[in-house]
C-alpha cells in the first residue's frame, strides 16, 4: 500500500514525469514503485481532498427542453468545477444509486427530479437521515421540492427548510421578478433579475420560518391562480395570500440546529434558464455553500453556457 507520506513525496515526480511523457519508475521514500501506482495514489490523493458533491438526476420527464434532470445534473457539476477547482462533482442518473458508497465522503447532495408520491427519496428517509446526522447538505430542485405531507414532509422542514404541500402549494408558471436579494452568501455577486419559470410558491416552511433564510421572493399576479382549486393549482389558503398580497419564497435556505445546511429551489422547469447568469450562479453558489465552503464575495463566476453545452446530455424523449 501506498501512505500519505509517500503521496506527498512522488506527487511532484509524478506530475513531472508526465508532463514530460517519461515512461519509468517514480523513486519514492520507501522504494520505487511503477508510474502506474503512483498516479493512481495521487488522484486517490487529489480526490480525498477535494469538496464531495454528489447529484442524484431523476428519470426522464415531460417533454423536451423541460425536467432535463440529466442535462442539469451535468451542467452544474461542470460549472461547478470550473468555478471551484477543489470541488469533485459527480452525477448518478435515473434512479436512486444502486452502490451505497458513491455516498462516502459526500459534503452535499443535490436532488433533481420528479417527486410527489413517486420522489425517490420517499422510500429511503432513514438512509438519508444518516447522511444528515453526519452534517450532509441536501439541496433540493423544482419537482424535487415536493413530497407528500406527513413522514417525508416533516423530514423535508428539517433538512431543506421547506416544501411543496399539496393542497397548500401551487405550480404555475408565471414571470417573476427578483428585484432584492438578502446579505446571504448564496445571494453573493447576483443581481435582480426577472425569468419564466414554473416557480411553485406558497411553500410549506417551519413555523415562524425557523432557522429558514428565505432567498429568491416575489410577489405572483391573481393570474397565477386561474385554474381551479386543486392539489397543484388552487386553495382557499393561497388565494387569500395573494390576495392580501403576501409576498412569496421560491428559494430559501436552512442553518439547520446539527449544523448541515439545506437549499430548496422551485424554478428550473425549464433547461433554458441554466444560461440565465444569475438564475445559475444562484444555484452553483448554494451547493457550495450547503457543502459548507466559503462563496466568493462575487459568487461562482461561470461562463454563460453555449448552445451546444446547453444541448449536451438532454434526453431523448422524442417528439412530444
């Protein structure tokens, strides 16, 4: 086996010897071993050190262009990397992993997908209690903020701050504008901006907003409630609050009491609005800040992402 005092000592043999395309055995402190060995010590090395995000990408949903969990899941891990350097994101797709251990040493993980009845995070609320025991953030987007009421509800007000209720909570889609952010770091180097989403509001949050930090609020039209009362669509409760004209959270996040951070965040229906500078910056800033690292004062500064980028990774849902 390969210690940490050898890692140290071959890292920059290793690096050189590759550079320089050479072929031969790295000398280190106690005896030579292959080039082979070496590098696989190293990048075991690098990878330890690093920042842990782990994706979980659900099923392909709706057509195309929306509920892209796949190409998202790769987008950010992408953006995510090339902001911060000392991060190591992966992503697992359309189900739940199979391999419990593709969770060992996660500092965060972010949840996109489908959710309701069929949230796959229903079936494995102990599992990942365990991970939030240990201080793991959770991050939560769009369909993935919903989850029935009762077990998972409640494990969702403790862990991300807040969720979709059905009965409570509404999805339409509608144009907001975010004209002032909090003195938050997930808010840090975002500007106001205005995008059309399927921002689902009037969240089920903790009493008194407990611990909770709401981050992205606006104030929805009478328009967003056109359809009848349903258990997406319309309450007597959600009427009354827009009525009143209560402003509503569609991004918040949670100091939780064990010290692990949450984020829940409702837009994201549609793949396009990942090129929206400050819709995504938004995002990239609040996984780096639940898997506790320090955010820029002028955020994760990504460059804007090209079409073909924007393209890559989609499924293939055909023509819907």
């Amino acid at each position: 086996l390969v210690d940490e005092v050898l890692i140290r000592n071959v890292h920059a043999a290793v690096i050189a010897a590759l550079d320089k395309r050479m072929p031969v055995a790295v000398l280190g402190a106690v005896g030579v071993i292959e080039t082979k060995e070496a590098v696989a010590a190293v990048k075991a090395a690098d990878a330890a050190a690093k920042t842990k995000v782990l994706f979980i990408a659900g099923h392909p949903s709706h057509g195309p262009g929306d509920h892209e969990h796949r190409a998202g899941c790769m987008l950010l891990a992408k953006c995510l990397m090339e902001a911060m350097p000392n991060i190591d994101a992966q992503v697992t797709y359309y189900d739940w992993p199979e391999d419990p251990k593709v969770f060992d040493g996660v500092s965060t993980v972010v949840m996109y997908c489908d959710g309701g009845d069929g949230h796959y995070v229903n079936d494995r609320l102990d599992f990942v209690q365990g991970l939030i025991d240990k201080g793991v953030g959770l991050v939560c987007i769009h369909y993935g903020v919903e989850v029935p009421k009762g077990l998972s509800g409640d494990k969702f007000l403790q862990w991300i701050g807040g969720y979709f209720e059905a009965h409570w909570s509404v999805n339409p889609h509608w144009t907001a504008t975010f004209a002032e952010l909090p003195a938050h770091p997930i808010a840090n180097g975002v500007t106001s901006f205005t995008t059309n989403d399927e921002w689902y509001y009037h969240m089920r949050f903790p009493e008194g907003m407990k611990n909770v930090t709401p981050i992205l609020t606006a104030l929805p039209g009478p328009d967003t409630l056109t359809r009848p009362d349903g258990p997406h669509s319309g309450n007597p409760d959600v009427r009354k609050a827009i009525a009143n004209k209560e402003p509503q959270h569609v991004a918040w996040a949670i100091d939780r009491p064990d010290g692990g951070r949450g984020f829940g965040f409702t837009g994201a229906h549609f793949h396009r609005n990942w090129k929206d500078d400050n819709f995504r910056k938004l995002v990239l800033n609040a996984i780096a800040w639940t898997a506790k690292l320090d955010v820029p004062a002028e955020g994760l500064a990504t460059k804007t992402p090209t079409d073909d980028e924007m393209k890559a990774n989609l499924d293939d849902k055909g023509k819907k």
